[in-house]
C-alpha cells in the first residue's frame, strides 16, 4: 500500500480523506508546519511516501537540480476544490498504481502526465 505526504499547500481534507481509505499519510503541516520545499521533499523521500502537492515548485527541485524523490502526483487544477482533489487522487490511486512510484504526475482537468525521471 502507499504511503503519502500531503503537502500544506493541498490542505488537510484531502490528509483526512486518505487517512480514511485507510492510507499510512501524513500533512506536512502537523510534522513540520510552513517548511521550505526541499525539507518537504527530503522527508517524504526518507519516509519513502509519495507528495501530493499543489506547488509546481517541485517540478524544479527534481527534475532541474535533480533531488531525489519517490514520486510526486502535482495538482494543478484551475478550479481547486478538496472534492475535486480527493477525486483525481482516487482516481490515480485506483487505475495508476503501477505508476505512481518514481514519476512525476501532473494532474489537471481533464489531462493527467506522467513523466519518469529515476
């Protein structure tokens, strides 16, 4: 089973949601709240858990300045509701999971990317 982090910048409905499908998760705001983005990707990459986030910062730290990571599932929505996110995650969790793990994911309406880079 997965393991993720949720990054503060997707809010803690979508933690509480998770944690009630019954996923190991945790929100970066109870662990180590208003951190910078290479403490939350080095923590979930010691924890070995997949970030959900919603800031394309990310995007540069892996794939420009290459730090490591365990896979990333970025929300991009452009109308950004929890529901809408519980959603597309569900969704990446129940048919994508062979491809979570090791890849970059870009979610928005309509379009999911996938981009490898381990």
């Amino acid at each position: 089973m997965f393991k993720f982090l949720i990054d503060e910048s997707s809010g803690r409905k979508l933690f509480l949601f998770l944690l009630d499908k019954g996923f190991d998760v945790k929100f970066v705001g109870d662990i180590i709240p208003r951190a910078s983005d290479l403490d939350v990707l080095e923590l979930a990459e010691k924890e070995k858990r997949i970030l959900i986030t919603n800031d394309k910062d990310f995007g540069e730290l892996i794939f420009r300045l290459g730090r490591p990571s365990s896979g990333v599932i970025l929300l991009r929505l452009k109308r950004d509701f929890s529901y809408k996110r519980q959603s597309y995650v569900s969704y990446i969790i129940d048919n994508l999971s062979g491809k979570i793990i090791n890849n970059f994911i870009v979610v928005t309406e309509g379009k999911i990317r996938i981009r490898k880079y381990k």
